[in-house]
C-alpha cells in the first residue's frame, strides 16, 4: 500500500511544497521500516506531534484549506500520516481510500490521456493490493491478483460505457471546483523588456493547438495576436489594459481562413485569434481597441473556439489624438544615440513607409545577430542594443524598431503572441509552443490603418546564431535539434495525435454530441425521456452481458482428470435414470445405486472407489498408474438401462 500511495502522490508532485512530499516519504518509510523489525509505530503524543506540527505548517504556507491545490496538499499529508499510524488492516483500508481519491484530484485538476493511464494503472494496482489484504493469506502471487482485478474491470466496462453515453448531460456541469489561476500555464504576460520572450523560446510547453478548415494561410502571414504593448520607459513595454477607445473598422481584403483553436490555460484572458480575427464561438468574446481578440474572464480550463479571420486588413478612418499622442510617446532621458539616428534618418526619408523600410534595410545591411543568448544590456538597453552588442531575439528587435519609429514621429506599438507553428500530419493540426512565442511591430499609416511590420525577418539566415545546446527552439528559423532527430519529432506528435483524440472524442463528449448520437440511432426530436429510455435499455444489455460472464465462470469446467472423469461417469449414469444428487459423494453415490441396481453395484463401487482415493488420499508413487487406469475405465463404461 505503501507504493500505491507514493505514486497517487506522485500524480501531484509538481504542486505539493517539497517538505510535504519528503514528510509523505519519511512516515511511510519508517513505518515499513519498524514493521519489518516487528516494532510498533510511534507512541500517540509523537503521532499526534508531528500531526499538528505539519498540518500548522501547511496552513501558514497556503493560508487555507479550501480548493483544489490546498485540498489535494493536505489529503496528501494526512495519507502519509495515516500511513505512520497503520496497526490493523482497516487503518490500510483508509489509506486506499485516500489513494482513490487522489487519483480523482488528479483528473480534475489535467484532462492529459496518459495522466489517465497512469492514474488508472494506479487504481489498478491498490485494487489488487486490496484484494490481496482480504485474505488471511494470498493464494495467489501478484500476477494471479492483477489478472483478476482486470477482469472484473472490464465486466464493469459495458455499464460504464452506457453511462457515459447516455446518461442525459445538461450545458453546465452539475458541481464544478472553482478555478484557480496558479493553475493556468506560464506564457505571455502584459509586459516585455528586452530578452524577456528567450525564456518562452526555449519552453517546450504548448500554448495552443489550431485546426484549420481548409488550406492553411501561408507561414509569412501566420500571425497569432496576443496583448498589444503601448507604454515604455525606454526599457519594458506594457499593455495598457481595458480602455474606453473602440477597435476602429476594418475592411478585410484577400481570403478568409476559418479555423478552430484548441486553448491550454494560461492566466489571463487573450485568446490568440490569427489576424485579424472577424467571427468567433465565445459568447463573451470581443475585440478590444486594439483589435485583440479577449473574453471576460481568464482562460483558466481548456477552450475551444472556432474562428474567422483576414490576413489582410485595412482602415480609412483617422488615427484620434489620443492613440496617436500615446503610441509616439517615449521618455526623453533615455536612449539619445537611438533618438539620433532616428532625427537623422527621418531628415533622409520623411516619407513613414520610406523611414519604416530604410530601418529594415539597416537591420539587414549592418551586422545584427539573431541569438538566443544576448549579452545583458544596460540602462539604455536600446542604445546598447543597437551600437553596441547587435546580438538579440525577436524582443529586441520589435523594440528597437518601434522606438526608431516613434522617435521619426510615426506611430507604432508591440505586439506580442505566437507565429508559425508545426504541423501534425497524424491528426490534421498545427500546434503552437511557448517556443513560438513572438514580438512584432505594427505602425500607423494613413489610408491603410495599422500596419504589420516584423523586423526580425530582415535578419539574414547566415546571421542566425545557435544557442542552448547548439539548438534554437523558436520558430519560424526552425533551427530546433528535433529537427535533427526526426524520429522524436514523429513520436511525439503521434503522442499529441492520440491525446487530442482522447480531449475531442471523449472529454468533449456534451449535451449536442450526446444527441447527435441519439439521432443516429434512428430516434427523432430526442428529448431527455427518449434518452432515459435508451440508458435504461443500454443498462439492460449490460447486465444481461454480465450476468451470462459470471454464470460462465461459475461453469467452468475443471482441469483435473480425475474429476473430468467422475463427472462423465455421473452423466452416463444419470442418462439411464441414476443421476447424483446435490449432497451425494462418490461412496454415497456408488450404495445407492447398488441398492437399486445390484447388477452395476460392482463396476460403479469399484469406480467411485478409485475417484474417492484418487481425490482425497495421501499423494502416493502408485497414484499416477491408478488415475490412467480410472480415466480409461469410466471413459469405457456404459452402464445398461434397467430391463
């Protein structure tokens, strides 16, 4: 029961504070250590001690006991406690108990398919052990016990499966734990300062996953928009957050590309619609002011969304005084050599289109790297970007551009979100990284509206260099070592295919699918007394189903020879009107009958003799010759009906 636990705990690993888990380990390991010596467990004062030490401990850390994390942490601790305690088999008990139910937080806290494997694996092996501690002593070895347990699983298999298809299914969930945002995934935050997006680049974790419902648009127009960044003091942008400007009309231009984005949680409420998005699922869903696409309350669960979007956009409407005086603001005591070389290209290109390409070119032109290991930059981190180190990921690049060009006067803003993607050829979807994680630049243009411009792109391929293991994780470069192996890169998008599999077919299973599936089942208009009929007729068959395994088990036929044999004879004898009765054995049997038959009493008595001998006498060397000789006589005897 000991392993059992450990790895129930192990399923939460990651959110438990450290001490719990190690105060887990150490009850369990003294425990197991004093039963193999045959000590007893702890006096009741050093149990009850180490019990309200603990238990204070862990309330001062987390400060309550209510929610998921916390309820889970303290059942963890009280399970490892429970365990230093264990004298009887019912102090076992309580521990599988508390096994089982972390298992459940488990499962409410990730909807991963191979969580659920190991989770059940888990329940698979404490069934056994429970098995095993039910009797006094185990006839069977661990092999025997987890074939058994496995057995009477799948005989509950068809009433689950029934269950889960039919048991009528409502919009909402019947009960549900209140979110808690510790649970949302790292990603993208509501500032950037130069270097900041390298930590995401080189995090393997998966942001979103996107199902396109035709051609997908091409890589260079693969941009997936997050929070917009206004505000900088020279160094880090921010994202100024809810304001009272509206999102200005835009005119799409060139096709629309339908799609539907499968959501990680992260803790805010961006959803990461290509752009730029013009219909979507959410209810609650809307474009802010800077055309990105949010909800009203965190992505804090899994979210599916199906969208619309135009790669290519435009506006006639002017810029307000408002946005324009914010989006060309910059602090005037940072970066002077940077607020030169703009004066002085602008002087050159007054044209904005003509400034924004020059700007490009001198990215290009001019010896600027592209690394995931920049030198640290100071105060004028711009300045030093520029001049001095040239070394930079996408955020540095987006700032320096965008500082260039609010220093010419023209307005421009971050945008920060994901770009590019890998494909899945085994289930038909791409899947975005917090390897993906991209900045980019969009500026003002009168009669266009706001412009896309990414100036990392201008950097020339020969320039890129490597870093962290001589791999560079971050798309589109694509310079990632998995590229090198493609064998891992085809394992685990295989492993991705099967637990999205697993998250639409199963997870996803609601109230429309359910009756989809009631509907193929040629049962027009279903409502929730149709559906209850159908569950009711399901449960049936299921029953029936188990019903017929346990009468086949229960009629199985034995393997020893000898009985074999015996129950032919009875079956012959029974056949001419001398069957066995329920409490008859053999000898009983064999005098009845030569009561009645004196005429078989010979050849019957001799018979029931030997299989008396043969089933309850003491193995002897001669036993072996007697049961071929009793085999061979009751396989060739045919007893006479009486005349």
């Amino acid at each position: 029961m000991g392993v059992c636990l450990g790895l129930a705990i192990a399923a939460h690993i990651a959110s438990l504070p450290l001490w719990l888990t190690a105060v887990a380990a150490a009850s369990v390991a003294i425990r197991l250590f004093l039963a193999a010596r045959g000590l007893a467990a702890p006096s009741r004062p050093v149990k009850l001690g180490i019990a309200a030490a603990s238990i204070a401990i862990l309330f001062l850390q987390l400060r309550t006991f209510n929610g998921l994390s916390a309820g889970t942490a303290l059942l963890s601790l009280v399970a490892g406690l429970k365990f230093l305690e264990t004298r009887t088999r019912r102090d076992l008990y309580a521990v599988a108990l508390i096994v089982y139910f972390l298992c459940l937080a488990a499962l409410l806290r990730s909807e991963s398919f191979w969580l659920l494997l190991y989770l059940i694996g888990v329940a698979w092996l404490t069934a056994a052990t429970l098995l095993r501690l039910a009797l006094s002593t185990p006839r069977h070895g661990w092999p025997v016990d987890l074939r058994y347990v496995g057995r009477i699983s799948a005989q509950a298999l068809p009433v689950a499966v029934v269950l889960w298809l039919f048991f009528p299914r409502f919009d909402a969930p019947l009960w549900q734990l209140p979110s808690e945002r510790g649970n949302a995934q790292s990603g993208l935050s509501d500032s950037m300062s130069p270097g900041d997006i390298v930590d995401l680049a080189l995090s393997d974790e998966i942001a979103f996953r996107v199902r396109f419902d035709g051609a997908p648009p091409p890589v260079a127009e693969r941009y997936w928009r997050g929070p917009v960044l206004h505000e900088t003091d020279g160094h880090t942008w921010r994202n100024l957050g809810p304001t009272a400007e509206s999102a200005a009309t835009l005119t799409p231009t060139g096709p629309a590309y339908s799609y539907t984005l499968s959501l990680e949680p992260h803790p805010f409420n961006w959803l990461f619609a290509l752009d730029w998005p013009d219909r979507w699922s959410v209810p609650d869903g809307h474009l802010n002011a800077d055309d990105t696409l949010v909800q009203g309350a965190p992505v804090s669960r899994p979210l599916d969304v199906s969208a619309s979007s135009h790669t290519h956009v435009f506006t006639a409407e002017p810029l307000s005084a408002t946005a324009r005086r914010r989006d060309t603001q910059l602090p005037s005591n940072r970066n002077p050599r940077t607020l030169a070389l703009a004066v002085e290209l602008r002087r050159a290109h007054p044209d904005d289109l003509e400034f924004a390409q020059k700007v490009l070119e001198l990215f290009h032109r001019e010896a600027f790297f592209y690394t995931l290991s920049p030198p640290p930059l100071g105060a004028n981190s711009i300045d030093d970007f520029l001049f001095d180190t040239r070394r930079g990921f996408c955020g540095h690049y987006a700032s320096a551009f965008a500082t260039l060009m609010r220093a010419a006067g023209i307005p421009a803003r971050i945008v920060t979100g994901y770009h590019g993607g890998t494909y899945n050829p085994y289930a038909g979807y791409w899947i975005l990284r917090q390897s993906n994680a991209h900045a980019w630049d969009e500026i003002w243009v009168a009669g266009r509206g706001w412009l896309r411009v990414d100036p990392t792109a201008a950097i020339a391929p020969e320039r890129v260099e490597a870093g962290l293991d001589g791999a560079l994780a971050a798309e589109p470069l694509g310079l990632g070592i998995r590229a090198r192996v493609p064998w891992i890169t085809d394992l685990r998008l295989r492993l991705d295919a099967y637990g999205q599999l697993w998250r639409q077919r199963f997870l996803r299973f609601n109230q429309v699918a359910q009756l989809s599936l009631i509907e193929r089942l040629g049962i027009e208009e279903p409502d929730a007394e149709k559906i209850a009929l159908v569950m009711a007729a399901g449960l049936v068959l299921a029953f029936a189903w188990l019903v017929w395994q346990l009468r086949r088990e229960q009629r199985t036929e034995p393997t020893d020879p000898a009985v074999v044999a015996y129950r032919r004879l009875c079956r012959r004898l029974a056949a001419v009107g001398l069957a066995r009765r329920p409490h008859e054995g053999a000898e009983g049997y064999a005098r009845r009958i030569g009561q009645s038959r004196p005429d078989l009493a010979a050849a019957v008595e001799a018979l029931c003799g030997s299989y008396s001998r043969l089933r309850y006498a003491k193995s002897s060397p001669e036993q072996g010759a007697e049961l071929e000789a009793f085999v061979a006589r009751a396989r060739a005897y045919r007893p006479r009906r009486k005349p």
